[in-house]
C-alpha cells in the first residue's frame, strides 16, 4: 500500500517535471536568435517572401499563444506538426524511437550482463588479479568520452578490420533492429562507455556487501557457492540500482554523438538537426520524449530497488 | 573455496560475454549487396525525418537530385547551348521583340506515368506551383521576374509569360529550376503521377528513396534499372560507407577526405568544373565601419592569400575566385586582372584610410565545405596586414537562421551556388552596379546587355565589398563501376551506368 | 602500491603541466599554416602538420588550458551550488520546501546533457559560456544529491545533534561540526564533476559547438583531423591520447587521495565518475 502511495506520488511528479520541461525548451528553443524562417528561407529570400513564411507558419503570432495551443494539443495526444515539412511529429517520433531502441537496447542489455557478471567477480575479491586488470579497463573506458570510444571503433572497423558496417545503412522497407551487424559497431561504442561506469559501480556494490558483517555471518554459516554469491549480489544490487539507472539513462543523451557518427537515424540525432532548424514543435516533441524515456529509467531503477529492498532479510551496506 | 566461486563466475561471465559479442558481430560488412546489380546505391547529405517528397520545400542536396530524376525539368540551365539553356518538356523559349512576353511551345507526345499527356496547362501550373504550394524563396525567382496572374495557356502546346519588366534572360530565369509537375497536384507522394526518368518505388523520410526507371520517360532511356538515395547527413559517415561498399556513389565529399579517397583501391574521386562551382565570398558591410572606406576593402581583398587557401583548404580542388561572382558563365568579365595576394600595398592602404591595427570580427560557420577553414586563414592573412582580426564560429545551420541579424553583421561569410550573376544579383549596395545591371538584363542588343555587366563587374571588382577567394566545386567519389556521372552543381544520375 | 602509482600519477600531472603551461612553452603560432596538410613528423614539426598545414605539436600545447578552464570553471560553480542546496536541504527545518527543491533539482536530471549543450550553443555561440553553464546544469542534481545523502548522515551524528542541542549558531555548527566532515566527500565529488565537465567540454569541442575556429581544443583536434588519420594520425592519436590519460590520472588521484579519507563505506568514488557523465 505504502508502494502504491509511493509510486502515484513518483508519477505525478514526473508528469509535472515534463510540463517544466516542455515549457522550458519552447522558451529556450524561442529565445535563441533566428527561428524557422530563417533557416527555411535560406539567404536569398526577399522580405516580403519571409514574411508570408512567417506567416504560413504561424509564427507571427504571440509565443505564449502558440505554447498553450501546443501544450493543449500535447495533453490529447497531438504533438504538432514540423514546422518546416508538416510532417506528424508523432509520427516522425515514432520512426525515431524504433530505430534508437534498436542499437540502445542491445546496448543496455550487454551492459547490464557484463556489469553485474564482471563486477561481482571483482567486488568478491577485491585486490585480486581479475578485480585489478578489470579496473584498470574500466578506468580507461570511463576516462574515454563517447567520441573518443566512437571515433576509435570507426578507425578500427573502416581502415584496418572491415568485418562489421561501419554506418547503419537500414535496406528500404526495413527496420534497423532486423540487422544485427548494422547494430553492432554502434551499440557497442554505447556500451563500452556505459559498462566501465556501471562496472565500477556493482563492484563497488558488491565489495561493500561482502565486507558486511551480515555477509560475514553467512559464511560462518557455512553459506557457500552459487548460494553465497547470489546472496551478496541480490544484497548489493538494490545501491547500485539507482546508480544503473542513472548510466542506462545517461545512453539516451550520449547517443546523439554515437548516432550521428554511424549515421543511426534515431531521436538524438533527429534532435541535433531539429535545433538546427529552429523546428520547435519537433523539439518539442523529442525533447519530450527524452524525458520521459529518462523518467521512466530512473522511476524503474527506484521501483526495483524498492521491491528488492522489501524482500530482503538483511538491508543492504549502504542507504 | 570462495575463489573458486569467483573463478568460475568470471569464466561464466567472459562465455556469456563472447556469446552476445558474437551474436552481434553476425552477417558480412556489405550488409545491402543483396541488391540487383544494376541498382546504383547513392549517398547524400539528406535532411531528418522531416523530410518531404514536396521538392519546392526541400532544401537539401538530396530533395534537388532526386527531384531531378523523377520530375523532368522544362529546361536546364546550359552556358555552353546557344540560348543558354538546353530544352526538356518546353521544347522552345521565344522572347518578344520588346523583351516584355515570353513564348513557351511545350514538346509533343511527353506522357506523365499515369499515360495522360503534358499539356500547357501542366507546365503553366508547374511554372505557378511555388506561389501556390508555398515553395522555398530560391523556386521564387519566376514569380520575381514574371507576372504569373497574367500568364495564360492559349492551346494545348503554348504558354505565354508576360514578364513584370523587359528582360533579356527570361530563359534563364525559366530554366534555373522549374520542373514538371501535372496540373493541379497538391501533395506530393510516392503515386504522385510523373514525368522524369524515374519513378519512385519507396520512400522512407529521412533514410531512403528507391527509384526504378520510368519506361514511358519521353527521354534518352536510363541503363540503369535502379537508384537507392540514401540520406547520410554526416560527411565521414557518408565516406565509410563508400570505402566499405555499402553504396557506390557519395556527394559532397569534403576536400580533406577527398584527398585520402584517392589513394583508396577500387574509387575514383571527381568535382564537378566550371562554371559549376559555388560562388563563396566573405562580405564586408559597407554601412559599418571600418568598411565603408573602399581603401579598406580593398586591403582586406589584396591580404588574402588564395593560393594557400586553394593548397591548404581544398587540396587543389578548388578555382581561384576574382572577388566577383558567377566564375566560368559566359558573361563572367575575363579581361579584369586576377587580384594578387599583396599584403604590403594592403598595410599602406589600411595605413593611408588610416584603418591601421583595427578589430574586425567575421563570422561563419559550416555551411559548405571549408567555409569556416577558410575563415581561419583569411584571419591569418588579416593579422599579417596588421588587423586584430577574430572569428566568431557558428554550430552548423545556424548562419542563416536570424538573417535579418545576418544581414546586419559587419563582416560574415556566406556562399551562392552557381548561376548567373545578373539574375541572382541583390540589389541595394551599389546604386551605380544596381542600374548596369539593370541594363544587362534589358538592354535590346546582345552587346549592349554584355557590356553593361562587364562594366557592372568591373565595379564589383573595385570597390565591392565581398572578398570571393574561391569558387568551391561539389566533390563526389565513387567506386570505380560507375560511370556517366553528370557532375554538375547537383551530379545527375540518370545516366550512369554501372559495371560488373 | 606506491610503486605502481608512480607513472600514473606522474603521466597525469604531465598532462595537466601541458594543459595549463602549454600556451607558454609553444614557440610557433599554433594558428598559422606552416606547411602542407597532413605532413608527417620532421625535424622542424615534431608531430607534423593537421588538417590546415598548422604545427599539431603548438595546437597541442594551446589545445588543452581551455578545456581545463571551462571544466574547473564549470566545477567550482557545479560546487559551490550543490553545497548550497545540498547545506540547506539537509539542515533545514522547513521539510516541505526542502521537498520540493529536492524535486526541482531531480527534474534538472531529465534534461539531456547534449539536448542543453545545442540549445546553449545555438543561443551563446563561439565561446566558453554555453559548454560551462552545460556542464553545470548538468553535474549539479548529482552534486545536490551527494551532499545531501553525507550532509543528512553527519547532521544525524550524535555530535552535531549535541551542538544543536547546545544552540550553537548556525555558522558555528558548519564551521566546526558539518563541513570538516563533509570536505573529503565534497571533495571527491568535485573530483568526479571535474572529469565529467572536461569530457563535456572536448565533446562540445568534437561537435564545434565550443570556442571558435582556429582555437585549438583536444576534443576538436580529434574530429577535424580525423579525415588525414591514415596520412598522419598523430593530430588525432595524440589529443584523444591525452585526454583520456588527463580523465584517467584525475580519477585515479581521487582513488587513492579520498579513499583512505572516507572509507570504503562512504567512498564517493570513481565509480560514479561515469554516473556523473
């Protein structure tokens, strides 16, 4: 019941966090200099050519105005049309999410497996051989940014190793997450920058559980094996959750220099060109559903740590 | 006992590892070769997802070729054709004596792909259909030279444009970039009927079109089966891709990159030539200062080195420019000497206008290849004359987005693609240029109208105010299978042919 | 252990000497062509030319003291926030208000990191502003939540709540009771922050969206070079070397300086360094 009133309260605040946000990027996206005139013109328009423009958009009128429209439309579901080609956003959103899923799934699943495998093996033996080569990898993956993790893979895979496609060409008609070699390279640049994060952090986890008294207790008791080990991790996880949570999350903003870079037509590469162009129902529309997707993550992280956290015998080392 | 428990964890944990590792490592580089030989896969800087088959709101690269290869053009520009032009759907362009009516005589026997055949009606609605389906400024140039409410299609094979003033190149302004759409189309779809080369198969905005020759195109038949456009807006994306055969044709290569695809087995790389090159200039604002002193302009113009510029920017793909515009039309004025790279006149200039050690700002930003490289030298050069000269670098598509601030901006860079000067000249600088080439364009003699634009560029070549160091061709590359590429400002695919 | 920390500690604190000296030690502009593009390293250019015919080895030395600034700028800010609101949450009586500020600094979380560095660099182009306030706005819900989570733990020890009891003022009970127990976790936070801006600053330097061209930057330096990399890669291989050895060195002091310091228990280690990314 707790759980219930606890979760209603998590949801209303995340639906009042999007409508701050929503107004938030229409204002930023309305403050920046120039609009969408102004990049659909291009140079060599006459005045009077920008001004019906402006116009056929609508942008002559009040930016209050046309906000309350948006956000009117937005509650029943219609997020506008671009301003630049009168395409559905909510179309164009879906099409966007469907092929970010396809690389930034794969991406969180491997992290996850290699996080929680690896970084048990390490934080149960803290200072051994495994726990030291794997933290020096880690240290160098989390020191590297996306780019530089991105730009490495390409170098490798176009000039010395051509075994995978290096940009995610989709064949017409059909969807990206039908061809796991075009995941591959770019899903993997994704999960190299996660999983040292991630890693580190189920290690860290894992270590601080099994330093614990509780988990002292449980070998005297003669606790042993997969049965032990599996004690320590499901102790550790429900800390690291929201650690987890917060780097699975952290895919969706870093995957727009991962997706321009291999040429994946999903949200954050959309993003970058709809700021380009000034589109702000566009903006709108992804920035929305960024956050949501963000939302949603770290809402989940919470709710499983809180269920785990519930079942357990003994509570995990840290708060 | 508990390392052993780890042990095999890790072990566990490294199969588990190698598993999904090889799951996605499935399936061969060339993932797309399934595709039928004689389908040539092209790569373009496309726009998002927002993309729309509507070609009069598409302002990519991408919208233009493909637009080209579905809707016939009326006409096509052409320096070398007699008129000027060459002719498509219209098959003659007559000019009244007093320059003031134009006569469109429409080519018999041109069918759309639904088998109704191109009539005048067409081709004046086609002329109209920037006004009425809310096209980009560029599809407005007929609209500003001719009177569209007043133009008419007395029978089936004839339009008569009545121009807003006498003009001598109404062909040019006609053939810049109409294409042939059937009367009263609204919206543009995959089933939209049309009359160019090909027809489309699928579109996917944002990623792909697929064209397959149209049997019923009233043209020279295309060999090619075939075309997938693929929209990949990233330069070094677009190159990995040709390099690992994932398309056979790219656009837009940067020169850098053009220079190590040279060397790479199996590619060609080429630019397009003269006059097909864009006209890129850096201009200075005469209503602020320091620029209102043509002393000073002049010095700016005679600090840049352009042979470097050529060398270190565009690896020798490049045509050093005169400070005036349209380079290689044929009205473009030869006999103006080719301004040197003079910094010591330019520093006793800046010196005598008493303009010594000035700041200047200019702004740019990466909107064609090397415009923001060579910025960074004109900065160079500009610091060697003495100028404390900055540059105020814009994120990509940003330039243009607040063009009234653009336009007030004392010093910037921008760009033209390649067209004649006289119809593309924006008037309100120079009074004096303004009326000669007013003159260039109606003037009822040939001579008469070449003279005013010689003298009218000459002007330009004194004391304008753009800096015009080179003229940037499009550079494409492709593997070495495909030939009869047009390369022209945009290259036109439809008649390449494609090799085992 | 010592032994082995050596090189490390001695490669980053190079790195850093390069990033923060090396506009001083370059004797070539580094904003002049000297030679042809992409020529490989000679005698007279130690690393060769890039992209522009310029000297990569003067770029390289100028390339790295803005990133370093914009990040240490972004981080004290980042700071002085985070303990701001972290102090007040945790130590005030009004639970409501503390609530909701909470919430407000949690909604910051939702924002994309690079959806805030388009925005701002499409509003302040050209300079260091929008790649700092990006950074800021971005590190500082983890920032708040970090000294709250400590500040809540000490606040709750028997000997600040004897002080309280005591009535001691406010300042007297941050100067001598909250901060010094604090410090190493704020400390280390600031560490992690600092890694994360600087990773900040050179992506926003890969995308041009930091300061203008022709200002080198390590993270630009990897993107415009990188068409030349089988000609010469040196202009790419050495920036994105040393930013990765600078990120590196920078966790790894923090590893073993606010290790012992905090414990193993209340470690604000590097394992969230990629958190805070």
């Amino acid at each position: 019941m707790r759980l219930a009133g606890w979760l209603t309260m998590r949801v209303a605040a995340a639906a009042a966090t999007l409508i701050a946000l929503s107004a938030v990027v229409f204002w930023a996206t309305e403050e920046l200099p120039g609009d969408a005139v102004g990049t659909s013109a291009g140079p060599n328009a006459t005045d009077a050519e920008r001004a019906a423009i402006r116009v056929s958009l609508g942008l002559d009128r009040p930016a209050g105005e046309r906000y309350l429209e948006w956000i009117g439309q937005a509650m029943r579901g219609d997020l506008g049309e671009s301003l630049l080609t009168g395409r559905d956003v909510g179309e164009i959103i879906g099409d966007r999410l469907s092929t970010s899923a396809a690389v930034l799934l794969p991406a969180a699943v491997v992290i996850v497996v290699l996080a929680v495998g690896l970084g048990a093996a390490a934080g149960l033996r803290v200072g051994g051989r495994w726990d030291r080569a794997l933290s020096a990898i880690t240290l160098g993956l989390v020191g590297s940014s996306d780019f530089l993790l991105a730009t490495a893979l390409l170098v490798v895979f176009t000039a010395w190793w051509p075994v995978l496609p290096a940009v995610a060409l989709v064949p017409a008609g059909e969807e990206l997450w039908e061809h796991p070699d075009l995941v591959a390279l770019p899903a993997i640049a994704l999960a190299l920058g996660g999983f040292g994060a991630a890693m580190r952090l189920l290690r860290a986890s894992v270590a601080q559980t099994a330093d614990t008294g509780f988990a002292e207790f449980a070998r005297l008791n003669g606790i042993r094996g997969v049965r032990y080990v599996w004690m320590v991790v499901a102790n550790a996880a429900p800390s690291a959750l929201h650690g987890l949570s917060i780097v699975l999350a952290g895919l969706l903003g870093g995957s727009i220099v991962v997706e321009t870079l291999f040429n994946v037509p999903g949200i954050g590469f959309e993003l970058s060109q709809a700021v380009a162009e000034r589109d702000v129902p566009l903006v709108q529309g992804l920035s929305l559903t960024l956050g949501a997707a963000t939302l949603t993550i770290l809402l989940a992280g919470d709710l499983c740590a809180a269920m785990l956290g519930r079942h357990q015998a003994h509570p995990p080392g840290v708060a | 006992m508990k390392s052993t428990t780890a042990r095999n964890l890790a072990a566990a944990v490294t199969v588990g590892a190698l598993l999904a590792a090889a799951g996605c490592s499935e399936g061969d580089p060339a993932g797309s070769s399934k595709s039928a030989e004689r389908t040539l896969r092209a790569a373009f800087a496309g726009g998002g997802s927002s993309e729309t088959l509507n070609y009069l709101a598409g302002p990519t690269a991408l919208d233009f070729v493909r637009a080209k290869l579905v809707h016939a053009p009326l006409c096509e520009l052409d320096p070398k054709a007699p008129d000027g032009v060459s002719y498509g759907v219209v098959e003659t362009i007559t000019a009244s004596e007093d320059l003031k009516t134009y006569t469109l005589r429409v080519r018999d026997g041109v069918k759309f792909t639904d088998g109704k055949l191109l009539t005048s009606a067409d081709v004046l609605y086609s002329l109209r259909a920037p006004m009425l389906l809310k096209g980009l400024p560029f599809t407005m140039l007929i609209s500003r030279n001719f009177d569209m409410d007043a133009a008419s299609a007395p029978d089936a094979s004839t339009v008569i444009l009545p121009a807003k003033s006498p003009i001598a190149d109404g062909r040019e302004v006609i053939c810049q970039t109409t294409l042939a759409i059937p009367d009263k189309t609204t919206e543009f779809t995959t089933s939209t009927p049309s009359s160019g080369p090909f027809t489309i198969e699928s579109f996917e905005p944002g990623q792909s079109t697929l064209l397959k020759r149209n049997d019923s195109y009233y043209g020279q038949a295309p060999a090619l089966e075939k075309i997938e456009l693929r929209s990949i807006p990233d330069g070094s994306a677009r190159v990995n891709a040709l390099r690992q055969g994932q398309v056979d044709f790219i656009s837009a290569v940067g020169p850098a990159e053009a220079k190590t695809l040279e060397t790479a087995d199996g590619l060609k790389v080429t630019n397009s030539e003269l006059p097909y090159a864009s006209y890129l200039q850096y201009t200075m604002n005469i209503k602020a200062k320091p620029f209102d002193d043509p002393r000073v302009r002049e010095a700016f113009r005679l600090a840049v080195d352009r042979k470097r510029i050529v060398q270190n920017v565009y690896y020798g793909r490049a045509f050093v420019g005169n400070d005036i515009p349209a380079l290689g039309f044929p009205s473009y004025n030869t006999a103006l000497a080719q301004r040197g790279h003079d910094p010591e006149r330019a520093k006793q200039l800046l010196t005598e206008a008493g303009a010594a050690g000035i700041k200047v700002e200019l702004t740019a930003g990466p909107e064609m290849p090397g415009m923001v490289e060579t910025a960074t030298l004109i900065i160079e050069d500009l610091k060697a004359i003495g100028v404390q000269a900055t540059l105020r670098e814009l994120p990509a598509g940003q330039l243009f987005a607040d063009y009234p601030a653009y336009l007030s901006w004392p010093f910037k860079a921008g760009y033209t693609p390649p067209a004649y000067f006289e119809i593309n000249h924006a008037p309100g600088t120079f009074p004096d240029v303004d009326a000669l080439v007013l003159t260039a364009r109606s003037a009822v003699t040939g001579q008469e109208r070449l003279t005013a634009s010689h003298q009218a560029q000459k002007l330009l070549w004194e004391k304008g105010n753009q800096i015009a160091p080179v003229f940037v061709p499009t550079i494409n590359a492709a593997s070495d299978r495909v030939d009869g590429v047009r390369e022209l400002q945009f290259p036109d695919l439809s008649r390449v042919t494609l090799r085992n | 252990m010592t032994l082995r920390r050596l090189p490390v500690l001695m490669m980053s604190s190079l790195v850093l000497i390069i990033a923060v000296c090396g506009p001083w030690l370059s004797a070539v502009d580094p904003d002049t062509p000297v030679a042809g593009p992409f020529e490989t390293s000679s005698g007279v250019h130690l690393l060769g030319t890039d992209v522009l015919g310029r000297d990569t080895l003067a770029r390289v030395l100028v390339g790295g003291r803005a990133l370093i600034t914009q990040a240490a700028v972004a981080t004290v800010l980042g700071s002085m926030i985070g303990l701001t609101v972290g102090l007040w949450v945790s130590m005030t009586r009004r639970r409501t208000a503390a609530r909701f500020a909470v919430l407000g600094v949690d909604a910051l979380a939702v924002f994309p990191a690079m959806l805030l560095l388009l925005v701002l660099a499409a509003g302040l182009p050209g300079g260091g502003a929008a790649v700092v306030a990006a950074s800021v706005l971005v590190s500082v819900p983890f920032s708040v939540r970090v000294i709250r989570e400590r500040a809540t733990a000490i606040v709750a020890t028997d000997h600040a709540r004897s002080a309280l009891a005591r009535g001691d003022a406010l300042t007297v009970r941050l100067r001598y009771d909250v901060l010094p127990a604090l410090a190493p976790a704020a400390l280390a936070e600031a560490g992690i922050r600092l890694v994360a801006a600087v990773q900040v600053a050179a992506t926003a330097g890969f995308l041009g969206l930091g300061a203008s061209a022709p200002t080198a930057n390590w993270g630009r330096m990897v993107q415009e070079n990188s068409a030349g990399i089988t000609v010469n890669p040196l202009p790419v291989l050495v920036p994105a070397a040393l930013l990765v050895v600078l990120a590196v060195g920078v966790t790894f002091l923090l590893d073993h300086i606010t290790g012992p310091l905090l414990g193993e228990r209340d470690r604000v280690g590097p394992d969230m360094v990629g958190v805070a990314r």
